[in-house]
C-alpha cells in the first residue's frame, strides 16, 4: 500500500470551503466563521504542546509525519490590514494571494524566511527561534504579508513573484503598487518551560524558520475599499482587528512537491486554470477581468494602464 503524501495541520478562520480544490466561485458562494461577512480565508501552521501526547498520534499529519504533541488553540487572534509609510493604498484584487514564509526553509536555503517570533507584552521584539517567555507571557508569532503587487496578477508560479516586500522603509520596488498590508498576531498560552513546536513536512523537522501563512482574498468590492480607504488614512497607525470564531482544523498533504503548497496550486476546474510544472497560471486575460471594481488599475470599462499611477516610493482560529 502506497504511503500517504508528507502532510501538516493548519489552523483557518475565514472561509470553510477552502482546500485543494476550491474554485474561485466555490470561494465566493461559501459560508465564513468571520462576523463581519469577510469570505477570505486566512490560515497558519498549529503548534503543539511536546509534553503531551496528541489524540493524531497514529494518523496522517500527526505522528506519521513526525508531528507529535497536543496542538495548542491560540488564545488570540488578531487580523489587521495596515496602510503603507510612505504611499497611498490601492484595493487588492480579489481572489488574490499572498504568502509569507517558507515551509520548506531548510530545503531552499531560508531565502524566504519571515518567522517573526515573540512573547506576550514585548511588542516588536522578533526572533526566527522559538522564545522562551518569562512567567505570564505567552509565545507570538507575528505573519507579515507581502505588501507591493504587480498591478497585474492575482498569482504567480512561485506565489511569490506577483506580490512582494517593501524595503525596511516602506518603499515598494519600481513597478509594483502598496496594497494593505495583511498582519495576523497569534498568541499561545504555553505554560513557563513546557516545549512546544511548530507543525511541519518532515523535512523540515519542526524548525521554527518553517513558520509560514497563506491568505485567498474573497472580500467584497465594498469590503476592500472600506479597508484600503481606512488603511490609506491612518497609515502606519493603521489597524484594524476582525473578529473571527471557531476554531476548525485541516490537514494539508504536499502533492505538488517542495516549496508547493496545495492551496496555492490548485488543480485546473472546467478550464478556469491550466498547470505549467505544477503550478497554476491564470489564463490569458484572467487576473485583469477577476475584479471589476472601484480599483484604480482595474475598473469597469476601459482598464488604466498602472504607469498612470504613482508608484509606491479573534479571535479563535477554527480548524478542519
């Protein structure tokens, strides 16, 4: 018998109908755990706690693939979409998506690390190991989303090429557009000197540099603009917490092998979508044509060219 593909468990709120298969239709007509009506999903790596057992010990995405412990439900989630220091805002495309991290960071080098990890009540103060927290302070991690898009695509190849990083000050690289800026908090209450560790793929042996985050935006045109628009105001003050309920888990198998991920290499759904070496290529056309909105670089009717514009210079997580 043929063994399972290498699978780790993620913790989501936002969208149920999310996996491997989800359309973009599929997206869009689904049920949400989040208040405000936000059909985006939004979803990380879980932790577990290693002083005891979990109830996944046997199974697929547990203790088959090396994830042995009792997984943690943070105790706080917090989902802000920040403005940008030096630039106004644009709207991000529906359907877009981002990524931060790398799962695979021992298998590529740590190129595309972005573990950002800290206690409770010691705001800014990152490290990519895993913290030891004094007494009542509770292990961060702190998922900063790519920030500067293309004007074009809603995906790339490597899911990373359409939307990337500003620098150290804010600016964004010459021909790419400051989007909200996507920040999700998670706090863990981990008693003082228990050991804990991040789900992985085998490979990446539960190294904390493997800490990684993956968003679908499905928000509506009016749900966009209200936080771009509030984004672009406040600027770096910028925040803004969506309430989230559940929690619900999922385990996330890796079919389309390292530095793939499943939810972001979709398999082609009635020609919506064809693979080129396992990765999905939007069709001809598509990504302009995927929002029609309010959106300087995508509007109803004639499209504006991007050179017209400046460029840039919760709380419980459910699972499945």
């Amino acid at each position: 018998m043929s063994r399972a593909p290498p699978t780790h468990i993620h913790d989501y709120v936002g969208n149920v109908s999310a996996n491997a298969m989800s359309s973009n239709a599929e997206l869009a007509a689904a049920r949400t755990t989040c208040l405000d009506g936000d059909r985006s999903t939004y979803y990380w790596p879980v932790l577990r706690r290693l002083d005891r057992m979990g109830t996944d010990m046997h199974a697929v995405g547990g203790g088959l693939d090396d994830n042995t412990g009792r997984i943690l439900t943070p105790s706080s989630v917090v989902i802000e979409y920040r403005g940008n220091p030096v630039s106004k805002v644009v709207a991000m495309p529906r359907f877009l998506r981002l990524v931060t991290g790398d799962p695979v960071a021992l298998c590529t080098g740590g190129v595309n690390v972005r573990a950002q990890r800290g206690c409770s009540g010691y705001q800014d103060r990152f490290t990519t190991r895993y913290p030891v927290c004094p007494e009542g302070s509770g292990p961060t991690r702190t998922l900063d989303f790519p920030s500067c898009w293309d004007g074009l695509s809603t995906d790339s190849p490597d899911h990373r090429d359409h939307a990337v990083f500003p620098t150290a000050y804010g600016v964004c690289p010459h021909a790419t557009f400051a989007i909200p800026q996507l920040r999700i908090t998670l706090t863990c209450a981990v008693p003082a000197g228990v050991r804990y560790a991040v789900d992985s793929f085998p490979e990446g042996k539960r190294d904390p540099s493997t800490d990684h985050g993956m968003f679908i935006d499905v928000m509506t045109d009016r749900q966009m603009a209200r936080w771009s628009t509030a984004s672009t105001r406040a600027g770096t003050a910028g925040r803004h917490d969506l309430r989230r309920r559940g929690p619900w888990r999922k385990s996330v198998p890796d079919r389309t092998g390292a530095g793939r991920h499943p939810f972001m290499t979709r398999q082609p759904r009635r020609g919506r979508e064809k693979m080129d070496g396992g990765a999905v290529v939007p069709r001809a056309g598509q990504a302009e044509n995927e929002r029609r909105s309010a959106h300087p670089v995508l509007v109803r009717g004639a499209r504006q060219s991007p050179s017209r514009l400046r460029p840039a210079a919760h709380e419980r997580p459910r699972r499945r």
